[in-house]
C-alpha cells in the first residue's frame, strides 16, 4: 500500500510526471481505482484523474487535462478528437470558463458526444432559497 505504515520518507506511487513531461515522453493518466484501498473516493471520472495530477503529480491543469484526454487517445493509437474541423467527433462537454473550473468542478453536468452523436447525458440544477437574514 505504498509505505502507509512508514512514519517518515514514505514512497510515492505515482511516477515524476514533471521529469517525464520535460524528458518529452508521452504521459498519460487513468485509473481503475475505484472506491478500494488505494482510492477510496475513486469514481472512473477523468476529470478526478485530472485533478489528482495537478495535486499530487504538480502538474498545470492545461497539462492535466491533456493527460486524460488527447495523451490518453494517443497512447492508446485513437484519432485525434476535440470539437474542431478535422478531428473525430468525441469530447464532453461541460458549463465551465476554462480547464481548472472543469477540473475542480467535478461533478458538473457534461454531455457526452461520440463520432458527432450524443451518447450521454448528466444534468444539475441549483436551487437557492433566498435568505433576507443574509447581507
């Protein structure tokens, strides 16, 4: 369980994703933690990955996301993706003003498009009771 019961100098289980970047090595991040030992809190959800990458692996969110998204399709051989003229049909959409809100907003309501079509959908609704306590 990578040093958990080491008082001290414990061991990181994640490699120098900094170093590897620098180096000009493709990185990718996923996980197939989900809610076990090593990631109790763990959800299948890319944008978590994201997230922990910037806090653990001391990435920008920019190159968080990208590990996620267009590393992890290229690493896997898939066709570039994105929400642009030449590029497959495939992105999620979220309500967000850039990557660090997407990031840190987890979960939010996203659509999801593959090859042009909506294959799935999530939304959310916020309600406020007005206080006439608060000013």
């Amino acid at each position: 369980m990578q040093g958990r019961s080491d008082s001290i100098g414990r061991p990181r289980g994640l490699a120098p994703l900094r170093e590897l970047l620098d180096a000009g090595v493709l990185v990718a991040a996923g996980g197939d933690n989900v809610r076990d030992p090593f990631n109790p809190l763990g959800r299948f959800d890319p944008f978590d990955v994201a997230g922990l990458t910037i806090a653990a692996g001391h990435l920008g969110a920019d190159e968080a996301y990208d590990t996620v998204s267009s590393s992890a399709r290229a690493l896997l051989g898939l066709p570039v993706a994105g929400a642009f003229v030449g590029a497959q049909a495939d992105f999620v959409l979220v309500p967000s003003s850039g990557v660090i809100e997407a990031i840190s907003d987890a979960p939010h309501p996203r659509i999801v498009v593959h090859r042009g079509k909506v294959v799935a959908g999530m939304t959310s609704h916020r309600h406020e009771e007005p206080n006439e306590n608060l000013h």
